[in-house]
C-alpha cells in the first residue's frame, strides 16, 4: 500500500489540479467553483491523519447568528467535512482523515465534498451575512454606469 503522501502526490499528478506543495506535509489545492470561482484547499498530512481546510467566506457584516444557525444545519446532511468557524469568524470547511483511509478515491470524494458544499453555499452565506454590502454595490455600480454581470444572483434583494 502507497503513503498517504505518495496517494496525494499521485492523485494531483493524475488531475488536472492548481496544486503546490508548500512544505513535506502540506498541499495547498485552487478548486475552480462557478458561483464562488475559486475555492483554496489545504490537505496537510499529520502523524495520525489528513486534516482538510478550505476557505468559504470571511466574517459576515450582518446577520451573524442567522449565518451561524444556517452553517450548524447544513453540517448534518455533509460528508467527511463541516462548516467552522476560526478565532476571526471567518467560514471555513474543515476534517480529518485517518491515514489509513487516504486513497486516491477518497482524496476525490473529499475535494469533491468541499468544491461542492463551498460553491453551492457561496450565494446564500453571501445574501445572509452580507446584504447591505450587496445593495450599496449594486447602487454604486448603477450610479457610475458599472456592469451588474457578478451580481445578477442577487437581484431580487434589490
């Protein structure tokens, strides 16, 4: 059987990831997402297991415990990750895997699980945590002439 290192370095070699190894035990993963365009993954392997972190959405301006309660219900229905939230408030998709159980097939599962539930929950944490920002853009972009195109998903807040 593969090191978990190996299985890592095998399944990035083998896709067609934007993938850097920024030291021996950590790789920082650019998911390409289509409501939130970017998602960055990092899998650092550990003594005992494979700890997954990926940036969502910083701190919400507004709404916070409506975000937090949205967040806490999604995380009953996900697969090997859940929302968290760091010392800053800012969301992030995080877990762990023991050793034994990286494969290339559930390095795949798992960054499918976080391209998945980080792009689809983009939009609504964005309407729920920030929707005055969302309309004074909007304002500020009708009032110079800007394009709307980015903003279109939030329409009917206006």
């Amino acid at each position: 059987m593969a090191s978990p290192l190996a299985v890592i370095e095998e399944f990035i070699a083998s896709h067609d990831l934007d993938a850097e190894q920024i030291n021996p035990h950590t790789f920082l993963i650019t998911l390409p997402g289509e409501k939130k365009l970017q998602t960055h993954c990092a899998l650092v392997l550990g003594g005992h297991s494979l700890g997954i972190n990926a940036f969502v959405i910083r701190k919400p301006d507004e709404n916070i415990a409506a975000v937090h309660e949205w967040l806490l219900a999604k995380n009953a229905s996900m697969y090997s990750v859940a929302f968290a939230i760091n010392e800053l408030g800012d969301i992030y998709l995080v877990g762990r895997l023991p050793l034994t159980a990286v494969t290339e097939q559930e390095i795949d599962r798992i960054l499918g699980a976080v391209l998945q539930y980080s792009d689809s929950s983009f939009n609504p944490l964005l309407e729920l945590g920030f929707s005055t920002a969302i309309r004074r853009e909007w304002a500020w972009r009708v009032s110079r002439g800007e394009s709307l195109a980015n903003l279109k998903a939030f329409e009917h807040l206006i």
